[in-house]
C-alpha cells in the first residue's frame, strides 16, 4: 500500500488566508449629488474588480466572504452585514464627496445589500478534502470551482498522495483494506451491516457532491459509554475536514433546535455532530408537555430530508436561505427514535461486550487513534478516491443484489450501495429491519392504548382530566395499556404530557379501523374533547 505513505510535511498555498494583493489604481466614487442607483452600480462594479481570485459569494439569499483568522477552526463563511460590507467597498474604491475622502455611504451600503440579486460567484460549501463533483469527475485543484460552486480549501500541512488514473483491482483491495482493516479494525461492530454502513458514513463526505438530494442521519448507537461512538465520529471528521467535526447539543425544544441548526448552517461545515444523545429526559423533564420520548425534533428532521435551510435571523423579519449539504452524525447509548427520525437514519451499532470498554488496553488496538487518522490523513482519502474512481472507470457498475432503500435518499443509499458491492463490501443497509422493529413497537404500543381507548369509551368525546380520572380510578385496562412515556409517572404533570401524546397522533389511522379525532371544545372545562372513531 505504498500510496498510503505520508512524506514530510510542506507548507501548501492557502487560498483563503492568503493576503489579497492591494490594487494601486483603485476608481473613484463621487458620492455627492447622484442618484443613489447610480452609486450602487459604480460600487458593485468596484467589487467585482478586486474579486479575482473570487472571494465574495452569492450563497442562498446573502453575500458572503471567506474568512480565516487562523486555520484551528477551518474556513468560515461570514455574512456581509452592513460592517462587513462597507469594510469591502472602502478597500475597493476611493469615495469622495466634495473633493474630499469619505467613508463608504451607508445608503450606498444597504442598497447593495438590498437588491436580493447579485452578479458575483455562488458558493455552495467549503470543503477541506478532494470530494467528487456532480459529474464524478474529483476535485482536487486548490481555489474556487465554477463548475461546482465549491472552495477548495485544505489546510497547510495536507500532503495527498498520487491518486490512481484508472485503479488496478488490487490497488481497490488495497484501499478497501486500509480503511476497513487498519482505520476501522478495532470498532466493535456487531455485524456487517453495521461495519459497511461505517465505511458507507466515512465516503459520504467526500461524495456528498456528486449526490443528488439529502443524505440520512448516521445512528452511532451502542450500550454504554466508552465503547468507541464518540471516537469514530471524530476519525470521520478528521478524515474529511483535518478537525473535529461541528458540533450540537441536544436541546429540549423545537425553537432551540431551530436556532442551533441556522446558526451551524450559517458557516457551511461538511459535518455536524450531535453527540451523546438521550433517548428519555430525565426523570424533572417528565412533567414537560414539550419533550416527547425519545431523540425526535421536527426541525431537524426537515433539514435532513432538505436541500435547502430556510429561518428567520433572530430580532428580524429577514428570512435566512443556506443550502444544507452537511453530513449528519448523532452517537448516543441505546438510541431510541421516533417514527420520522427512522424514516431518515441509519445505523451503525457497537458493543465492546464488556462492563467496562474504556480500560481496554492500548495494545489492543492497531493504531492510536485518532492521532493515527490525522497523521495518515492524505492516504486514507487517496484510499477513499480510488475506492470511487475505481467504480467510476469501471463503469459505474450497479450491484447483483439490490441494496435497500431509505425513502427520500434513494440516490445516496443507490450510490453507497453500488461503490461498497463494487469493492466486495457486504452487508450496506441491512439491519434497517432493526430499525423498523423499533418503530413497529411505538407503534404497536400507540395501537394498544387506542384500542383499550375504544374499548372503555366507546366513541364518547371525552376531555384529558375525564380520562385521567378514569385510570387514576377504575381504569385498569386502560391504565395497563399507556404507552411507556406516561406509564412511568402518573402524577403532577400526567395530563398535559397525554394531552400533548393526543396532538401528536390526531387522525392517525391505527389496526386499519380507529383513529383519534379533536372533537371540539368542551365549554363547561374549557379543554378540547377528544373521541377515538371506528371506520
């Protein structure tokens, strides 16, 4: 595996931190006794001048600029707010009012920013590793591409071995080896699925552009901490960005989601990471009506299904529009999901079989880990090209055996699953049954508690406290057949967290007969009745 091999370290150009060459002749700009349009068109045209090589974006519904005060964080995408912007025209273009130097007008400034349309490059995303663009073909010129409206940005000390030009078989098996072998050897994977569908995360952000649509959630699940979920999250990043990956915090409520995912959005990142998510709150949580059981946000779940993030800047009326191409991480103990979440996720599922998995010698393992991973940066991705362009040169070959679907991600999972069969790797997706059986119990639970609903009130409307009374009394049958989240606690808070149970599932057809419908309004309690109808 002699491409593997990492020389000494060299300085690399850095397209974003290098210094922009001041421009002597700069144009002049009368700012008094003019029309403003005719300001604002002399002004962008200033702009555009001192934009080569390009580093002032279109991206979604905002101008943005690189920026990169050192490169421990990565590039960033900045918004041009009216500072940012007025920084930019002063240092394109002399403004004079009267014959005297002046500041860019502010007038000038908000008109820019304004007009919603701009003539300057669109920027989709920064990458800080080769990826493969729409057409297959690899990027791996440093600077901006016009083709796929993505910056190459690698940091200083990325040193990439030759890539193969048409990979022999061995060289794929070479390559197959070192990731799957060296880097992802010592995981505790519980079976293939789980193993391929690593290997499937690891090339995800390197072909995330050639892939049309969103890509699913990878699960990192496993049964207790230190079994290494945190850990291979970190090699991915480190692989496709040279750094931890972004990251987010669980949070309680679907406005924080939403903050958290514009905010993250906002710089670009090619990965995000919610770690150590918790499948239930804490036993103070359970009085919340807000926080249903399990890891679930709607907000999230419809970045993950989209392409495109819209939200509103918080304090503004201003609508924010970012693309959404990152890849999406969660690591956790015993994950538990809801029904939208495993319509949008897959798993990869370790278990170490020991109490205690975080005092496993350090000789058990191949290599340290993730110093290894950052040390062998340039091979591993030179491994993952030539995993892809060998399929690529090869034809695009589709595998013998059908590999399962995700709705909505079929591209990535057709994708995936022919790059992974090509290199003889078995298994891509085939625990999502698991993943099913899980929704099938939430499900089935939901079900049961309808079913006894019926069972006692027959299609009566009947408002929360009335049923809460009926279990807190006589209501065994109903009592028995409350799904997990409210069986557990059926003091102070039970009726707002069942009334929050009944908005979630209004209208949902259950045995192919009953349904819960909002009857109305009851005057006398002033609560909402409800009754469950049979088809």
């Amino acid at each position: 595996m002699a491409h593997t091999h990492i020389g000494k370290a060299k300085a690399t150009p850095d397209p974003v931190a290098a210094p922009v060459q001041p421009i002597v002749d700069l144009p002049t700009i009368r700012v008094d006794r003019r029309h403003l349009r005719e300001k604002t068109a002399e002004a962008l045209d200033a702009l555009k001048r001192v934009n080569t090589p390009p580093r002032l974006f279109v991206r979604g519904n905002h101008l943005v600029r690189l920026h990169d005060a050192t490169r421990q964080h990565g590039p960033v995408i900045v918004m041009l707010g009216e500072h940012e912007l007025r920084g930019a025209l002063a240092r394109a273009a002399d403004f004079e009012s009267d014959g005297h130097p002046v500041s860019p007008p502010i007038d000038v400034v908000r008109d820019v920013l304004a007009l919603g349309k701009w003539s300057f490059p669109r920027l989709e995303r920064v990458v800080e590793a080769p990826v493969l663009r729409p057409n297959g073909s690899i990027l791996s010129a440093v600077g901006y591409d016009l083709t796929s409206a993505i910056f190459y940005a690698p940091g200083p000390h990325l040193i990439l071995p030759p890539i193969p030009r048409c990979p022999t078989w061995a060289e794929v098996i070479d390559a197959r080896l070192l990731l799957r072998r060296e880097l992802l050897g010592d995981f505790p994977f519980v079976d293939a699925a789980s193993r391929a569908n690593a290997l499937a995360l690891l090339l995800t952000p390197i072909l995330r552009p050639m892939i049309a649509g969103p890509t699913p959630l990878a699960l990192i699940d496993k049964p207790i901490g230190g079994t290494g979920a945190s850990l291979l999250a970190e090699v991915v990043a480190i692989i496709a960005t040279g750094r931890e990956a972004a990251m987010m915090s669980q949070v309680e409520d679907e406005a924080e989601w939403r903050k958290q995912i514009t905010a993250t959005l906002r710089d670009g990142p090619m990965l995000v990471v919610i770690d150590d998510v918790e499948s239930a709150p804490p036993p103070t949580a359970w009085a919340r009506s807000d926080r249903p059981w399990g890891f679930r946000s709607k907000s999230l779940a419809r970045a993950l299904t989209s392409t495109t993030w819209k939200d509103r800047i918080l304090g503004k009326s201003t609508e924010i529009e970012l693309p959404q191409r990152a890849v999406w991480i969660a690591t956790g103990n015993n994950i538990s999901i809801g029904r939208d979440f495993a319509r949008r996720s897959y798993r990869i599922r370790l278990d170490a079989c020991m109490e205690h998995p975080e005092e496993r010698p350090a000789s058990s393992f191949r290599h340290p880990l993730p110093t290894w991973a950052l040390e062998q940066r340039g091979g591993l991705l030179v491994a993952i090209l030539t995993l892809v362009r060998g399929w690529t040169t090869a034809g695009g070959p589709e595998p013998t055996i059908p590999v399962p679907t995700i709705g909505g991600f079929t591209n990535w999972a057709e994708t995936l699953g022919a790059i992974l069969a090509y290199a003889g790797v078995k298994g891509f997706l085939q625990n999502m049954e698991g993943v099913h059986e899980e929704i099938d119990e939430e499900t089935t639970a939901w079900a049961a508690f309808v079913l006894a609903w019926f069972r006692t009130f027959g299609s009566r409307e009947v408002t929360v406290s009335q049923i809460e009374k009926k279990i807190q009394r006589e209501g065994y049958a109903l009592r028995k057949a409350l799904p997990p989240d409210l069986a557990r606690d059926l003091g102070p808070g039970f009726t707002q967290r069942l009334g929050c149970l009944l908005r979630r599932h209004v209208d949902q057809i259950v045995l192919d007969k009953f349904s819960l419908k909002r009857a109305g309004l009851d005057r006398h309690e002033k609560t909402v009745r409800w009754q469950v109808v049979e088809r």
